[in-house]
C-alpha cells in the first residue's frame, strides 16, 4: 500500500525541527501561525556554550528548553495560544509505542523527541547523535509497520516501527530521548495577545543579558571565543575537526536555526511582533538582529572550512575573534530591546 497521511494534513518546509513540529500540529488542527511566531512565544532564543565531560563541546542559539525549573518552549507557546500542552516521558518502548498507536489509530498526528542518528533517510554519518530531535508522526501502517514522519523539509518520509522505537529509545549523551512526547488539547486556542508577545520579548532579553550563568547570553558569547582557543589542547586533530563541523552546524540552518543561530528568525518574529503590538521599533530592531545573523552566518563558515583541513588549531583565532564584535552588538540590540518592551 501507499502510505499516506492523515486527512488535513499538510508537509511543510520548515527551519526548526521544535517550532517546525509545533506548526505541523497547529495547522493540522486549524490554528494557522508562523514559525517565527511560535519560536518568539516561546522566547525560545538565546545563547549557550556548553562542555561537558565526555561530550564534544557546542555553541548554542536555543533558549527556554525543558529541564528542572524550565518549562520548556513547547509549553510556554501552549500558554500564550490558549493550547494545552503535556510533555510525556516513558522508560519504557513498548509503552511510547502502545500510545503512539493509540494516538494514530484515533487519527491524531503525534509530535515525538528522538535521536536524529537512528533516522535512515537522513543519511547522518557513522556514530552520529543528537537526541533532542523533533518530528511528527502523522500516518501509519500496521500491517507493515510502518510509520509516515514529517520532518523540516516537508517531504514524507517512511521509518519503521523499529527505527522509530531505537531513534526514541536512544541512551547516547547529552540528549537522550527518553520516549518522550507532547500531547496538544485546541478546545481554548485563541490569538496571542499583545501583552503575551511582550512578555515573551521580555524574557529572552532577560535570558540575554542576565544570564544565571557566564556560560549563557551575551556573556556565553564572549566566553565561547575565550574556552574555543583552548581546544587544540584539549582534543585531538580528528575531535577538533569534528567539534569544528558541529559548530558549522549549530550556527547554521543546516542544524535547523533557520540561518544565523535563529537570529534570522527572530529578526523576522520581532517584525511580526512589531505589527500586532503595533511597536514600528520592534522591526528595526528585527534588521539588527538579522545583521547580526550575517556575522554569525560568517563563523560558522570560518568552522566549517576549519573542519575541512587537516588541522583546524591555526585557524580557530581567526574565527572566533569576530565573536567579541557579535557579542558587543547583541549586548547594544537586547538593552534597546528591553527598552522598548520594559
């Protein structure tokens, strides 16, 4: 049989796999929104450089995921869109499936989290993982079991139940899956009001410039340029080269940023934002950002062509020394923000 999706429902191109997922749903469920509209509810950007042990270190454009004390951008859109929203963890396999298939069988598409490494018609190289990857399951066979998935290029892709069942399963660090799942309820659903797209401004701008730690916001910037010229003594010539391309791929929309770790996209949110609050400034400030965007747009190119040469260590200064510019340039774009949202 051909396998086909759900009545209603529509593959769309999108930039995020979170926000792209989310809109899936919404349109599936008669709630027309933008990505950039969800991304900026959600006050779903910022910055992070993280090292963990054991883990390659990453440079981050994504603000307000879910952890202890942080609801999580899927939530926080939920809120401000009158949607309920649940996020469900399982331990077990054969639990996450007996629900996803209870979810499919009523015909109700099923935004799920799983390692990105496990899905074949991605194509990722040999012992690649990322577990925080989004998609929607939005048609089944069972006979042949068979799942249809909608990803962020808006073509169909079949996966079976047992690569789904490993991509959500996955233990791989540092962001195993977990079976983990949301479920949407539309019943409330309403626009956004004004002073809901404000607040959301208001907390990534909080995120931005009064981070909890040095290794968030405009300070996480300057601190990526000061821990990334210490790399060549902490890995070797292979892990550099690696480290270098993930970070190509983090900042770019290969990684699913939409460009310019989400500067472009929340450039292009602070416009919309501008319109329904009817605040011009926020657009001028959405231009800012998208500049900003260009700058990053331009290490990511300096890692990427630093990942293609034997050694990357004597290019590293090069790249990472427009980062104290981006950094001072973000600090001036959210205290202007901030500003005009306070």
């Amino acid at each position: 049989m051909t396998l086909k999706p759900f009545h209603g429902f529509k593959f769309l191109q999108t930039h995020h796999c979170v926000t792209g997922s989310i809109r899936h749903i919404y349109e599936f469920n008669q709630y027309p929104i933008s990505e950039e509209l969800l991304l900026g509810l959600g006050a779903g950007v910022g910055f992070l450089y993280w090292h963990m042990q054991g883990t390659d270190p990453f440079y981050g454009g994504r603000a307000n995921v879910e952890k202890p004390g942080e609801q999580g951008l899927e939530i926080t859109i939920g809120h401000r869109t009158g949607v309920g929203v649940q996020s469900i963890y399982t331990k077990s396999s054969s639990r996450a499936e007996k629900i996803l298939l209870t979810h499919l069988e009523a015909g109700r598409p099923v935004m799920v989290i799983l390692d990105m490494g496990f899905l074949p018609y991605l194509n990722l190289p040999e012992g690649y993982h990322f577990g925080y990857h989004a998609v929607v399951v939005c048609g089944y066979d069972p006979e042949n079991r068979q799942v249809l998935i909608a990803d962020r290029d808006g073509t169909p892709h079949l996966v079976t139940f047992e690569d789904l069942a490993r991509a959500r399963g996955s233990s791989y660090k540092p962001f195993p899956p977990q079976n983990h799942w949301y479920e949407f309820d539309f019943n409330g659903k309403r626009p956004p009001h004004p002073d809901e797209i404000r607040q959301a401004i208001q907390e990534v701008v909080r995120g931005m410039l009064e981070p909890p730690i040095a290794n968030f916001g405009v300070k996480g910037i300057r601190k990526a340029k000061e821990q990334t010229l210490k790399w060549p003594r902490m890995m070797d010539k292979e892990t550099l080269r690696r480290v270098c391309f993930n970070i190509y791929v983090f900042i770019d929309a290969m990684g699913g940023t939409g460009g310019g770790i989400f500067r472009y996209m929340y450039g292009r949110f602070l416009k919309e934002a501008g319109e329904i609050t009817k605040e011009v400034r926020l657009g001028d400030i959405g231009d800012e950002l998208h500049a900003i965007g260009d700058l990053w747009q331009g290490v990511a190119v300096g890692f990427k062509s630093a990942s293609e040469i034997p050694d990357p260590a004597p290019l590293l200064p090069e790249i990472v020394a427009p980062l104290t510019h981006i950094a001072d340039r973000e600090q001036v774009a959210w205290t202007k923000l901030g500003d005009i949202v306070g």
